[in-house]
C-alpha cells in the first residue's frame, strides 16, 4: 500500500464521503501536487477497499440529486490505516525530483540546450516557489498539520534554488577550465 492510500483512508476516518467527495478534498487541499494521484484511482482504490473489508458502501439520493456511493471505513480500515501512518513514519526520507534525470543526462546536450533545460528547472523552482508564498497567508487558518506541509514544500524550494545557483556556478567554472 502506498501514501495515497494514507491519505484516502485518513480521509474516510475523518468522514464517510463519496469517491467524487474524496477527489474534491484531495484537489481543494492540493495535495495532487505533492502525491501523484488521479480520480481514475481514487474510485479504484475505494472499490478495492470494499472488496478487502476496509470501507462499507451505502447508494444514497438526495433529492433530486442522483444516487452516490458513500464510503465508510470500517473497524479493520482503521486498523490499517495505524499500520499505514506508522510504517510511512519510519520509512526512509526519499526525496524524488524528476528533474534529476535531466540533470544526470546534460552531459549528453550541447551547451545551449544544456543551458535551456538549466532555465526550464530553475523558472519551475521559482514558480512553484512563488505560487506556495501567495498561499501561504491564504491558509494561516487551515490546520497545523495542513499549514505545515505548505512551508515544508517553501523551504524545500528555497533549498532547491540554493542548489540551482550553485549548480550553475560549478557548470560554468568546470566550463571555462575545458
């Protein structure tokens, strides 16, 4: 089980919702940008839940709303989802960028798409970095354990941008030593 299923399960002991719901509050939260996780596996994950005794369905309608499936989780998805926190809290701090498979073939360009692909992952440093400092004073009534991922990820960029200058600094000195 992976943390996308953390976070599905974790969602479902705060509340029985709807796959549709579950999607919503994964977007709202943007928490898609941090897991890769899409609506197609949300509603797959819910009906392999149910199939595992992890989360009982009940078909509701509303109104004049169509019908949906709520999803609530059940004794043993709790007990799963303890299993879930505990063993992603002890796991090895992995840090995946996709840009390091650009980095780790630049030696393959020749110095001006080298030099392109440097500004293409320095631009989306600083613009993720820019779009999580205009969020940062939007959510300072959120939760701590919400609030905080979103200054993790600022400072990880901030890190991230560190590194960026320096990287451009040994390419450019290692460059002129040629």
């Amino acid at each position: 089980m992976s943390t996308i299923d953390l976070i599905i399960l974790g969602s479902l002991c705060q509340s029985p919702k709807s796959a549709y719901d579950l999607q919503k509050q994964i977007e709202s939260r943007n928490l898609s940008r941090w897991v890769k996780i899409g609506s197609f596996t949300v509603y797959k994950k819910v009906v392999q839940y149910e199939n595992k005794g992890y989360v009982v369905s009940e078909t509701v309608k509303n109104g004049n709303m169509p019908e949906k499936t709520m999803y609530t989780i059940t004794p043993e998805g709790k007990e799963i989802f303890k299993e879930l926190i505990t063993k992603f809290s002890l796991a090895e701090t992995r840090v995946f960028l996709d840009f390091n498979a650009v980095i780790v073939n630049m030696a393959l360009l020749d110095e001006s798409s080298a030099n392109e692909c440097i500004a293409n992952i320095k631009n989306s440093i600083q613009s993720t970095k820019m779009q999580i400092a205009e969020q940062l004073p939007l959510h300072k009534d959120i939760p701590l354990f919400g609030r905080t991922i979103l200054e993790q990820q600022f400072l990880l960029l901030e890190t991230l941008e560190k590194w960026e200058e320096n990287f451009e600094k040994e390419l450019e000195k290692e460059r002129e030593e040629k």
